[in-house]
C-alpha cells in the first residue's frame, strides 16, 4: 500500500481543511495509507496529534501563517514512511517553506502543490515556488493556463528553469452534508428551515445568504452595500452574514457597515458559538436552506465552495463574472459584471471588484421574477449534481495524477501564447 503524506490548512469547517479530509479520505479508499499535517494559526507554539473522521492528523500549531513543519517529525516520517507522494494543499505563498523543506527527499517522493489561484496573476513572483514541485495541480483550466504562461516566461529567462508538470482538479461537493430538506414544496422547505434559524416571523421574507469568512479578498461590504441598495422599499428583503469567527477589530468594522447600510434591521449575523466551535452541520444545512439566493461578492475565487454549497440546497446564485465564478457558474448563476481591478501583493495577482449597483440589480431581477429565481435555482441545483462536482471524481482524478510518472512535461500546445492573466 503505497504512502501519502497530505499536507494543508487545519482550521476546521474551513475550505481548504475540508478539502484536505475529503480528499484524503477518497484516497485512503484507493488503498493509499494517508496522513495528514495541518497547520493551524494560534498565538504559541503547539505540536499535537488528531483523529478527524478516521484519519491520522499531525497539527502544528503557531503564530506564523505559512506552512513549515517540525523538522524532526518530517524526517522521522520520511525514514519510516516513505512517502510515494507529498501533496501539499495551499496558496504559494503559504506552501513555500513547506516545499522547501521537502527538497532533500526530492527524487525518493513526488512532490504535488494543489494550487489555488484566487485571481489573475499578475507576475513572476511565484515562480520560484513552483519550481519546488514535480507537479503543480490547478483548481480551473484558466488557472492552469496563468500557471504555464508563467512557467513558458520563466523558462524564457533561465534555460535550467524546472517547470512542474501542469494538471487540473476541481472540487467536489458533499451531499451528505449539504441538500434540499424534504417538504411537500418548495416554500414549505424554506419556511422550515427558517423556523429552525429564526424561530417564527421570517417565513414569508426573500432572504439572501453571504456564507463568506470575512476575509479582505471577500469583500463582504461590497454584498451589505448592494443589498442595501436594493432593499430600500421592499421590507420583506433580508441579508445574513454567516462569517465563521471575527477577530475584535473585523467584527467591529462589519457592524459599522451595517448600521451605516440604512437597513441594519434586516442584516442578520450567525452568532458566534462558544469556544469558536464551528455551527452544527444539521443547523448549517438549514440556514443554507432557509435562503432563496446565494450571494458572493469576492474580487478572486479559486474556487469558491460557498456556492457549490448554497446550489447542494436548491437556491438561486449571484457572483461576480471572474475567475472560477466564470469556469463553473456561467449558465447557471447570474454573474455580475466587474467594474475595478485590485492587485493583491501575497497572491500576486489581479482581482477584480464588483459594483453596488450590479449587485442590487441582480437581486432585483430575482425579487421581481420568481419564475426566474426558481429556474435560476433549479440550474445551479443540476450543475452541483455533475458528475465530475463528486468528491468521487476528483479523488480518481488525484489517484491518476499521483501514479502517473514524469514531471517537467512540455506544457501542452494549446497553451502557446497564453499571458499571466488571460482568462478567455
């Protein structure tokens, strides 16, 4: 049984911690023995292992956000594992000090970065991390594109350049955790599932759910922004907020958002449970299902699980038309059409930011169309339910991609003349 060392984010109900288990998980049933190492953020130093959901869990705790891990631990596994593989899931500059530190084993294991890539990228910053991999796995074909004109650019410079082989994997979708309540109709689901987050008095209401950390790059003001733009008249319109934990000073600036928005009364905030113990899994799939749309208004998505997760439960989408939206909501979500650009340094890359006004307007033709919105829900629900959205899919898809040998493959032609940030 051949060994697998997967490394990534450990804050749990995250994405990126999510993707990590469930991806481990679908390889450990590909008889891979799996292990995992997670980096967790806290204030000192704090080295412990876990068992989540049957799996082996080496966390290191610690004030740094980038990945590195205790030297000794890393050796020792390698000496007794062997790993065939080390995946390493996270942004390059998180992995970086990670990937270095794997170097010496390079040759005895493969090296493989799941590469998120939240926009369009900028520059060659992140060249050299690259470098460290045998093979780079994007989350979007446009994403694999920006990461080979940015190897073709650094192979242009220095002939010696090591480019990683190139690959693509999305996501998958849990519908364990994530699907329409049963009810005899649709608004009997969604009256339900609000009785259960609200107690009484919302049934009737056209709630729009933003599911998003309240991270710089989410840009929830720009969601509490249109939304209040859109609800002036219509009292019936509400917004939640459901943002995971918020540091003191994030809480304080959303709340002032929202009592600046005009419609405070309507903006509704998950509360925040004891110890940042994330919410119930049974108590998020009812809020997820209490809501009639899905809203994000990030300036870059690598992949944005968020939606996958308001479409598992049959509700409208709205996001902006950019990066992984694009890829995987065209058709099925009313995409927002960008209005500036923002370049974001530690991802080195181009974001890109809707306007107020497109948001509300969005919402708007949802309110004032319910035969829309109900299509509109009804397309994201059939996208989510794809075959290649399964967690299934993409665990053979990884299965293939660590068994397959070579690295620093010519990138494929299709990719001949393709720019840092040409999204087409």
């Amino acid at each position: 049984m051949p060994q697998l060392l997967v490394a990534g984010l450990y804050l749990p109900a995250s994405g990126l911690t999510r993707v990590m288990l469930s991806l481990m998980g679908e390889l450990r049933r590909r008889r891979w023995r799996v292990r995992g190492l997670g980096f967790a953020p806290s204030r000192t130093r704090e080295d412990r292992d876990v068992a989540d959901d049957g799996h082996e869990v080496r966390v290191r705790g610690g004030p740094e956000r980038a990945f590195s891990a205790d030297p000794e631990w890393l050796r020792e596994r390698f000496e007794s594992d062997a790993p065939r593989a080390v995946l390493v899931i996270g942004p390059a500059f998180l992995a970086a000090p990670l990937l270095r530190q794997l170097q010496p084993w390079r040759g005895r294991t493969r090296i493989v970065l799941y590469l998120p890539v939240e926009g369009a990228l900028a520059n060659d910053d992140f060249a050299p991390v690259l470098e460290l991999a045998d093979v780079c796995v994007t989350y979007t074909r446009s994403a694999r594109r920006d990461v080979a004109a940015l190897c073709r650019a650094a192979t242009a410079e220095r002939a010696e350049y090591r480019s990683p082989r190139l690959e693509v994997a999305g996501h998958g979708a849990d519908p364990a955790e994530f699907f329409p309540l049963a009810a005899s109709c649709e608004a009997e689901r969604r009256a339900a599932a609000r009785r259960v987050v609200y107690g009484v008095g919302m049934e009737g209401a056209f709630l729009v759910l933003n599911s998003n950390r309240p991270y710089l790059r989410k840009r929830l003001d720009l969601s509490v922004a249109g939304f209040a733009l859109f609800a002036q008249g219509r009292p019936d319109a509400h917004l939640h907020l459901h943002t995971g934990a918020r540091s003191p000073a994030v809480d304080a600036a959303l709340r002032r958002q929202i009592v600046e928005s005009g419609v405070a009364e309507r903006i509704h905030l998950t509360p925040e449970h004891p110890g940042g113990e994330p919410a119930p899994a049974e108590w998020l799939n009812a809020l997820y299902n209490a809501a009639d749309v899905g809203l994000t208004t990030a300036m870059g998505e690598g992949w944005g699980l968020g939606m996958f997760e308001h479409a598992a439960t049959r509700a409208a989408l709205v996001a902006p038309a950019h990066t992984g939206f694009v890829e995987n909501w065209r058709g099925a979500a009313l995409l927002v059409p960008t209005v500036s650009r923002e370049f974001i340094f530690y991802e080195a890359a181009h974001m890109f930011a809707v306007a107020a006004p497109g948001v509300a307007a969005a919402l708007e033709r949802l309110y004032s169309d319910r035969d829309l919105l109900r299509r509109m829900a009804e397309l994201a629900h059939a996208r989510v339910g794809e075959r290649r959205f399964r967690w299934k899919s993409v665990g053979a898809r990884f299965h293939t991609i660590l068994q397959t040998e070579g690295s620093n493959a010519p990138l494929a032609r299709s990719f001949e003349g393709a720019r840092p940030g040409d999204h087409g």
